[in-house]
C-alpha cells in the first residue's frame, strides 16, 4: 500500500541585500514508492517530485537511514534565487524490508553549499511490506479464482473442483489470522466479507482436507 500527497511541503526564503530583495524556495510535489505493493523480496525504492528555485536543479546531499517500522531520509537541494524554477524526480533505494507496517519521513531542506539555509521541511508517507509467505507450503497456481481484487465489502471464492472438506483462511500483512471459515464437503464458492478490513494486503489461503494448500493475494480499498 502507498500514500501520495501531493504539494506536502514547500518554503521561501527571503534574502535583503542592500536595498535588493530576493526569494528563494522549493518544494515537494509528490512522494511514493515502488514497487506499490511491495512484498519482503522485492528492491523497494522511494521515490520523490520536487520543485527548486535554481535553473541547475542541484541536489547536495541525501542521506537514508532505516530503522524498525521507520524510515528517515534527509536531502538537501539547491535553493538558488527565485528567477527560475527546476522540478526533479529522485529515486532512493531502500532495498528489501522486513514485512511490516513503515512510516517514511522525508526531511526536505535546502544544502549549505548554496545561499541560504533552511531547517528541513518533513513530509511523510507511510507504506506496507506484505510478507511473500505465512507460514506453511503454498501452491502458486490452481485451486481457486478469488475476485474481486481490489475488494471494498466482499470478495468471492470460485474452487476449481468441489471441495471435500478444509478451510479458508484470511491473513493481514503481518501474518495475522483475520478470518478463519470451515469448507462444508461440495462448496464451490465461498464469500468473504471484508467489510471489517483495514485498507491494505491480504494473503488469502485455501486448506485442502488432502493437504495441498492454495493461496492468493486480496487488496482491500475503499
């Protein structure tokens, strides 16, 4: 899951010199990050639009730190005076994260190399890391169709063979059981209702009676 804000940060600075006033200033545009549903394998990369009042759109310093549950990453930009305006997309890699809920915090300020120094601007966003397993041997294909994905209120189950028994089970981006049903010998479509459930990934996983095991990924969003 990503969030994207849009103009979520900007300044100007003002600078008198004699009798010459000049402005300077810059901004953040948008934010997100990539992949948009990012699993514990995948390269995750944060990604940012931002506007400079400087024609070289210069970028001086970026420093990341990750930490559990939090992300910090501290850019400095070239702020030079307001007679032109630059935008720039910069991309951070944060390699692959641990599953789990993370808030990102980009501290947006202007580099001491340049004409002037502003305290950093913070903008956040906050994401999930969907863990690629929960816990026993999955089947990557087969069992069962599972629409609609993105869901808002239900989601139904199409078995590919009548069942002879078992269980469906929902699980959260943490591995959290949230839904647990009994399949009844001959059902071939079980519903879900996710009216309850939180925007984000699910990993939704049919349990044979003979053991094989099915699994899907549902998005809730409302």
């Amino acid at each position: 899951m990503k969030t994207i804000t849009k103009f979520l940060a900007s300044f100007l600075i003002i600078v008198s010199s004699s009798n010459l006033i000049l402005a300077q200033g810059g901004g953040v545009v948008a934010m997100s990050i990539t992949p948009s549903n990012p699993t514990d394998i995948d390269q995750v990369s944060f990604i940012a639009e931002v506007w400079t009042a400087n024609s070289g759109c210069w970028i001086g310093f970026d420093n990341t730190n990750i930490g559990p549950g939090m992300i910090t990453i501290d850019a400095g930009y070239c702020m030079g005076l307001l007679t032109a305006i630059c935008g720039r997309t910069d991309t951070f890699p944060l390699g692959q994260l641990t599953a789990g809920n993370y808030s990102l915090a980009f501290n947006f300020s202007s580099s001491g190399d340049c004409m002037a120094f502003a305290n950093p601007t913070p903008s956040q966003i906050s994401f999930t890391v969907t863990p690629t397993t929960v816990g026993i041997a999955e089947t990557a294909s087969g069992g069962f169709e599972l629409f609609p994905s993105p869901s808002s209120h239900t989601a139904t189950i199409r078995l590919t063979d009548a069942s002879s028994g078992g269980a469906v089970k929902v699980f959260d981006a943490l591995g959290k059981l949230v839904m647990n049903k009994i399949l009844v010998s001959g059902d071939r479509t079980v519903t879900l209702n996710t009216t309850s459930f939180e925007n984000g990934i699910y990993m939704v996983r049919l349990e044979q009676a003979d053991g094989r095991a099915f699994a899907r990924r549902l998005v809730v969003a409302r």
